[in-house]
C-alpha cells in the first residue's frame, strides 16, 4: 500500500513456473541450485550489485 502521490513508477513480478504440483514443502532439487540465480536477479532489480554464492550473498 502506497501514499497517494507515491505510488512506485514500475512493478515487477518475478515468479517461477512450477514444474509439478503435488503435496511438500520442500523445493525440488532443480529449483534449489537456480535460488542463487534468482536472488541475483531481484537484487539486480533493485539496485544492488551483488555477488551470490550457494550460501553466501555479498553487496557490493
């Protein structure tokens, strides 16, 4: 919820297309080793250089 007068001038949505759909809480194995490239990505989005390790991220 914005302030009236100010709203942002961009929404982005990042999302990701699920490959199956079923019962668990867990993230697929696949999707665990793209988390680095999708932090990378919204932090990128907005504004920060950053570097994305498995476990680590650095701003820089």
């Amino acid at each position: 919820m914005c302030l009236p007068g100010n709203e942002p001038a961009e929404i982005v949505i990042i999302g990701i297309e699920p490959k199956e759909i079923d019962w668990g809480t867990e993230l697929s194995a696949e999707l665990q080793q793209k988390v680095p490239e999708i932090v990378k990505a919204v932090l990128k989005e907005i504004g920060l250089d950053c570097q994305v390790d498995k476990e680590v991220i650095c701003l820089v």
